[in-house]
C-alpha cells in the first residue's frame, strides 16, 4: 500500500516504514504529524484518486529530526562589467517516518 501527498508544495510517494524528507514542518523531533492532504492511495489493484484530495485519507508520520541541507552557492556576474556576488543558502528540512496511511 502507498500513498501520494503533498507537502510543502511538492509531491511524495509514501509507504509505511518509509523515511522521507520534505520541506520544514513545525513540529519537534519524536512527535507525530497527520498530513492530510493525500492525492491517491493505492492498495494492490486498487486505487483512490482524490479531485484534489482523497476525502477522509490521511498520512501519520513521525518527525525523525530537522536538518540543513548542504550549502548551495549562488554565483552571479556580469561580463565587462566588474559585477560578481556570491551567496550561500543552507535549506531547512525534516526527516520523516512514515508510520501509518489511513483511508
């Protein structure tokens, strides 16, 4: 069985027992989340598909941590013109466990 949500703007698919990081979610280490806005559930043969949403589905996961991601750098610079500018961002995520899909 597994399931497809959304979070934070952008598509997972999920099953149970699954680690998966997504965008950063306010809640602490060790603490559950319900993620309810689910797309499709399949089991075997048969599938949900939600038009946006499947109604009364929802994705229970724990927070395994919050973390950074290495740094990106972002290098612009205009020829002939003496123009450079460096920057670095360091996105926030959390690590999740997948713990049950209902629905």
């Amino acid at each position: 069985m597994y399931a497809i949500i959304m979070t934070g703007g952008k598509q997972y698919r999920v099953e149970k027992g699954l680690n998966v990081v997504v965008e950063k979610l306010e809640a602490e280490a060790g603490k559950e989340v319900v993620l309810d806005q689910v797309l499709m559930i399949s089991d075997g043969d048969k599938a949900m598909v939600g038009r946006p949403t499947v109604e009364g589905a929802t994705v229970v996961a724990k927070v395994v941590r919050q973390k950074r991601l290495p740094k990106v750098l972002v290098f612009k610079k205009k020829a002939k013109n003496g123009y450079k500018k460096m920057q670095g961002h360091r996105q926030y995520v959390t690590e999740l466990e997948i713990v049950d899909i209902k629905g």
